[in-house]
C-alpha cells in the first residue's frame, strides 16, 4: 500500500441508474477519493449567470440549503432570482442522492441528506485562521459539530466556467495520521465537556471520539512540518468532475478553484460494510479499547 490516498477515476456519465458504477462501498470505506472526470452538473441556460461571487451574501462562505425543510442561506438577490437560484441547488442534492445511492446500495436507507451547497467564491480569497483554514491539510472535524461516530460522505462537483480545475492535496492514509498524533493526545479536562454543551459551543456532546477527531484536525493544521513534508499528492478535478470523499477520513486541502457544488451525507457508522474501517474503528484498534 502506498503512503498517499488513492484517486481511482470512474468513467461515468449519468447521475442516474444507468450509469455503470455501483458497489463502490469497499472502496470509499477504503479511504480512496473517487474521481469521475466525465461527470458534469448540468447548468440551464438560465442558470449560466449564478457562477458570480455576487449571489453570495458576503457574510457566508457558501450558499447552502439545510434539509428537510430546504430553506437557503447566504444568498443575495430577489426572490425570483433566490427561487431559480435554490431550484439549482435543489437538482444537484437529487441528482447526487440518486448518485450516492446507486454506487453504494449498501447504504440504502441509512443515508442522511446533510447541507447541500453552491460555493461561487474563489479558494484564493478565503480569510481564515489557521484553524478554518483548508487550504491545510485535514480530516474534517468541527468544533461546534460533533459527529459521535456518524460519517461524512461528500459528493462534490466542479462546474467552473473558466476551465479552472478545483486543486487539492491529498495525505497520508487515516490509520497513519492517527498513528502521527495519537501517541502526543491527552484526553479533554473533566466536565468541559459538559460545560462546552451547556454554555452551547457545541450542538451536542462532545465525546472521547469528537474530542480526538478535533485534536487530529487542528493538530495537522498547526503543524507546519507536516503540512510541508508528509506524504501527499497534488490532485486536479477539471470542470465537469464529481469526486466522492469520505471527508472525516480522507486527509484533503483545498488549494484553488472557483465554483463547485457539494452535498454532505450522515451515515451511522453501523451501516457500513466494514464499521471497523471507520475512523472510530480505526483509532479504537490502535488504542486497543471502546471509545465512548
Ligand atoms: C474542504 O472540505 O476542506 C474544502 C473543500 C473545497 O472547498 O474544495
Ligand atoms: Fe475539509
């Protein structure tokens, strides 16, 4: 096995049944990036004019829809503009469901619809502290957010006008990254777990899992030695590429690009083909325990 994530490209063509790709679900719990370079997100005539920073509210760092209810955020415009612009939007969380569900059949049923989101504007003028920053490498982890377990399955989609690539790197397989900072984690100060949820910093609990997930997240992004010299790879996506990532697993940095669809699914970890393979699965193995 090599050092780096694995991007195995895809030849298909349609988001829908007929496309030949199904029972990909070894390979995504794998940790590879699943690349299909020939599918495109189709944008109607009438849409053509949304791929402009101006439809974003300047607050936001993308516009996104929150299901089930579908209502959007950070979007800027009337409300027939607003109407056509979320129609858009609305296609690309369908269109990558039926997609989700067709190369992983397995997860049928257990696969939770998370925000859809339409980002118009450019990597290159994002501020960020280093903590929000992506263009480091990372698994995703959120502070406010915590997962208890539960994956993210992202399905994203280029469709820069420009003929832009999004540019990312990729890093080192989770079993090693973990294996990098394990060793150094100490475990989070009694109660302040508690008192992050009840002064509501975060949503829910964080538990023993999020606390490490967190610590792996921003321990990568302080660390400017790892970021210069771990393993990685540079990885392109052209216009009119769909990539699938299982963000909490595979280590990724978004170094440029302008417009790109992306939708977020929730899946137990229980529902996996392997649950051992899951992040859990894995930090729990090399501990040697259950983590709460
Ligand atoms: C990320 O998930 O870290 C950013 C992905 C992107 O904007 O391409
Ligand atoms: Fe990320």
């Amino acid at each position: 096995m090599s050092g780096v994530t694995t991007v195995r490209d895809f030849p298909d063509r349609s988001w829908a049944e007929d496309g030949p790709t199904r029972g990909a679900e070894a390979l995504i719990e794998a940790g590879e990036v699943l690349r299909f370079p020939y599918l495109a997100f189709a944008l109607i005539e009438s849409e053509l004019r949304f791929r402009d920073p101006r439809w974003a509210d300047g607050k936001a760092k993308n516009i996104s829809l929150r299901w089930p209810g579908g209502d959007m955020r950070g979007a800027a415009g009337d409300s027939r503009d607003l109407a056509a612009l979320k129609a858009m939007i609305t296609r690309y969380a369908e269109q990558s469901e039926a997609f989700a569900l067709r190369l992983f059949p397995h997860y049928r049923g257990h696969l939770r619809r998370g925000n859809t989101s339409f980002r118009p504007l450019d990597v290159a003028g994002r501020e960020a502290s280093w903590r929000k920053d992506d263009t480091r490498l990372h698994v995703d982890a959120f502070p406010s957010n915590p997962m208890h377990g539960t994956r993210l399955l992202r399905v994203f989609c280029n469709v820069n006008p420009a003929g832009r690539p999004r540019e990312w790197r990729v890093g080192e397989p989770f079993e090693a990254h973990a294996k990098r900072y394990l060793p150094a984690i100490k475990r989070a100060l009694p109660g302040s777990a508690w008192l992050l949820e009840h002064a509501g910093i975060t949503k829910r609990r964080r538990t023993e899992y999020d606390h490490l997930m967190l610590q792996l997240h921003d321990r990568a992004k302080a660390d400017a030695a790892f970021q210069k010299t771990s393993p990685q790879a540079r990885v392109d996506f052209a216009p009119g590429t769909t990539w699938v990532v299982f963000s909490d697993q595979v280590l990724h940095a978004a170094m440029g690009g302008q417009h790109m669809m992306e939708q977020t699914f929730y899946l137990d970890a229980a529902h996996q083909q392997r649950p051992e393979s899951s992040p859990r699965g894995t930090l729990e193995r090399l501990l040697g325990r259950e983590l709460r």
